[in-house]
C-alpha cells in the first residue's frame, strides 16, 4: 500500500542549503525571519501549501464530485477560512463561535454545514437566519459591510431527535425551513487514539443506525423540518482505508432502509479524520483511501447524491510550522532541555495525546539538513534532548529525549505539522499570551492574527470588578 511521502522538493516548506548552512523556508521567506519581523512564538501557513492541499483533495475523489466541507474547528483562523473558502471549500462548524467566523470570513451561509454535539437554541437561530447575532456589536463598519450574510445554513448535522425538536421550534418561530442531515453512528472502531474516535457505540455521537430509519419515518413530510441527508464522522487520524469502507457500508444499510419507506437521501457527508504522515509511515496516502471509497459511492453521486467530506487536519496540518524560541538549555541529573516559549499551552498535542512532531532547529549547518520533515532524525553531531515549554507541569513538553543538533539559547526552533489543532486547542494556562499567526505567500509576510497582549487575558475580571 502506498505510503504518504514527503514531497520535500515540491514542497512550499523546505530546508534550502546556502553558503555553508541549511535554512528553512517557508515559501520565500526565512523562518528566522518571520521571528525577527513577529517575534516567537507564531504560528506560519503556507498559502500556497493550503491551496495544493484542497486541489489535491478535489482531484482524489474527482469522480464524486466531493463536497469539501472544511473542519473549523482545525484551524479556525477568518483568514485562512478566508484563503480556503476562495479555493472552493464549504465550511463544517461546530458552534455559534465558528459559524461567526465563517460569517467574518465572507463564507456564503449556503456553504455552511453546522454540526455538533451540543448546540444552543441561540446558536441554532443563529444559523437559521444567518446573520451575526453573537459577535454584531462589536464589529467596525467596514467588517459588517464585508460580512452581510442572510439566509440559513446550508444544512444542520443533527445528532439526537431532541436536537431536531428544538431546530423545529426555533425554525417554525422564524419561518425557516432547516435542512437537515441525521448523524448516524456506525459502531466502527477507526482504530485511533480513544479520545478521537468517535463512531462507535460507546461514543456520545449521532444515533444508531437502527434508530435511524424510525426517525426519518417520525419526520417525513413535517413543515420546518427537511430530513433528507445522512452524516457520520467516525474519527481522526484514522490511517487505513478499512474502517471507511466499513462505514460507509453501514451508512449504505441505512440509506436502502430509509428510501424503501419513501424518503431519497440527497446528501451523504462522510465527515473527516483523514490521517497525515506526523511520522514516519504512520499513515496511508488520501489517494488510497479515495481508491477505496469511490467505488462504493460512485454510482450515488452519478445518480446526483451529494457527497461530502469534512477533512480538517488533512487540508491545514502539513500547512503550518509553530516557530519558537530557545530560552535556556540546561542539564539536570542526566537529562538535556530546551527550554522553549512555547509549550502545552501553543500545542497540546503532545501532553494531550502523545503525540509526535517532528522538531528542527531553523538555520543548521550544512549537512545537517533534515532528510524528510516528518522522520525521527540520526544525523551526525545531534544529541538527545528534551524540548520543553515555560508551563509549570512535567506534562509540557513538546519532545522528549529526542536527537537534535546541540540547541542554543535563541535558536529558532520548527515544530513541524502544526496547522492543525495548533491554534485552535491552544490556551492562556500560567498566563501565557497566546502565539500570533502568519500568513506566506511568496515573500510577503502577512499577519493574521495579533499576538495577545498581558491586558487581553485579564479584560474579563477587569470588566466584572468594574460592577462590584
Ligand atoms: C464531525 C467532524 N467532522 C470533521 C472533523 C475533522 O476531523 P479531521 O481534522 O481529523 O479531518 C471532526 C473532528 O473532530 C469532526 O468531529
């Protein structure tokens, strides 16, 4: 089975070798760079990464014209929604905050899908008549005017029949049909990490499929309510292509079940969790997962089903480097640390889950240019190190004994595949301002979004102790 591979030659991120040492780019632009124009930490994107990203996507599963609803919640940045949204992507959101972002992002309501676990009768208005109703006061004139939305989201992945009781009452109340797409739950393991799988019968999402057919049933023919789409999501970083097919298998059961009894199912949203190459092999290529997949869906979406995909980590991880900075090196007993400014706090991937990113310094001399982005490393004149952040807990790390070229205080280091569940699960613990992020495209470097500031952490108490 083919691997994914990393395409370093093509690829916008690279090590370029110049008099005598190796940089790393980020299409035009330096990494040390970037640091010295924004400070540390930061998280950088690649434009150009995110578009061939999407390209790639659309032509894999080409021959059912796949619907790429992008995950918010990976990388929720208005302006790479923005960039994503201008390359043909819908948006998948999980909350009232991420349908406003796509709201700021000038994302057409129409391609918006809103999911989620737990959605409030605010929230759920708020998509019905697609206008700001939780972020309105406090924008300036120009971004209302640029983010005028009306009209309701495409449609709503609902997970329980309450859920569809209370979408029914705040619809009729408006006058609004809601579209909507029941989330089934296969009870598939995708064989991922427990915390990220999510289409088995222990886990909180959807409904079974044999509730299903009496659901559809229950809400055929009803004024507010047009159930007419099947959605599922059976987790993330899924790294075999089986699990998929066994989904979509289930999901077809379902589909024969509810149009026997008289409803056509016009859309099937598939969900994401495409794995990507953190490290080594670990994960299939997409295109062996579409190879696998379109045979079974082909004829539905020839016959004018529409397919969708909710791909998030696939479409932003590869796209980002967190850059930070080394603050101290230090040897206690018998273990070395870099002491870096950013910890579980920037990425919680590691304390969270385990797990890997590959780790480089920005500027190595020659010959110490990484082989691949994304292989645990064994080049000459590296030791083991912990790279660790400023966090008072001895969960905040970033890698652990790990061999890297002997670190430095204010070496620039790159944390490799951060485009994903980066910025977005990142956090102010120990008042740690969270980091800014960059844009790149060609040798511009374009802030899209500020470092926070001390002040913005504390505005909360601030504004309570005002009223005491
Ligand atoms: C419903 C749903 N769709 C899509 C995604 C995106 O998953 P991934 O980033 O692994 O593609 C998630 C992730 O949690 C999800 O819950």
């Amino acid at each position: 089975m083919a691997r994914t591979s990393s395409l370093q030659n093509v690829s916008p991120i690279k090590y370029v070798s110049r008099s005598g040492s190796s940089r790393l780019m980020i299409e035009s632009v330096s990494a040390e760079e970037i640091v010295k124009r924004t400070g540390s930490p930061v998280f950088a994107y690649s434009a150009e990464a995110l578009s061939q990203r999407v390209k790639r996507f659309q032509e894999a599963f080409a021959p059912l014209h796949p619907q790429i609803c992008y995950a918010v919640k990976a990388c929720g940045n208005v302006h790479i929604l923005r960039h994503l949204g201008a390359a043909g992507c819908w948006m998948d959101v999980v909350s009232g905050g991420e349908l406003e972002r796509t709201f700021l992002a000038g994302i057409p309501t129409e391609r918006v899908v809103f999911a989620g676990v737990g959605k409030q009768e605010h929230e759920i208005r708020a998509a019905l008549h697609g206008r700001h109703s939780l972020v309105w006061d406090a924008l300036d004139g120009a971004s209302k005017k640029m983010c005028a939305q009306r009209g309701p989201v495409h449609a709503f992945n609902v997970e329980s029949e309450q859920e569809l009781d209370v979408i029914a009452t705040e619809a009729a109340r408006l006058k609004v049909v809601a579209r909507c797409h029941l989330r089934v739950n296969p009870d598939v393991d995708a064989k991922t990490h427990k915390y990220i799988t999510t289409g088995t019968n222990r886990n909180k999402f959807g409904v079974s499929i044999d509730q299903a057919g009496r659901i559809f049933r229950a809400w055929r023919g009803k004024k507010w309510i047009r159930l007419c789409g099947l959605h599922t999501h059976i987790g993330s970083m899924i790294e075999s292509p089986r699990p998929y097919v066994r989904c979509v298998q289930e999901v077809m059961k379902a589909v024969g079940h509810i149009e026997r009894q008289g409803t056509r199912i016009e859309s099937l949203d598939l969900g994401g969790g495409f794995g990507i190459d953190y490290s080594s092999g670990q994960s299939v290529a997409l295109e062996e997962h579409a190879k696998a997949l379109i045979p079974l869906l082909r004829e539905r979406a020839e016959a004018g089903t529409r397919i969708a995909f909710e791909p998030g980590r696939w479409i932003v991880a590869e796209a980002g480097v967190l850059l930070v900075r080394v603050l101290y090196t230090k040897r206690t007993g018998r273990a070395h640390f870099a002491v870096v400014d950013a910890g579980m706090n920037a990425l919680v991937r590691p304390a969270l889950y385990g797990a890997f990113h590959f780790i480089w310094p920005a500027r190595v001399q020659a010959g110490q240019g990484p082989r691949s982005l994304n292989e645990p490393e064994h080049v000459r004149g590296c030791m083991p190190q912990s790279v660790v952040g400023p966090i008072c807990e001895s969960g905040d790390f970033l890698a652990l004994e790990r061999m890297l070229p002997r670190l430095k205080r204010n070496d620039v280091l790159a944390v490799f595949h951060t485009g994903a569940y980066g910025m977005s699960m990142s956090n102010t613990y120990n008042d740690q301002p969270k980091p800014s992020e960059v844009l790149i495209r060609g040798k511009q470097i374009i802030t899209i979004r500020t470092r926070d500031q001390v002040i913005d952490l504390m505005r909360g108490d601030l504004a309570a102790s005002a009223l005491m």
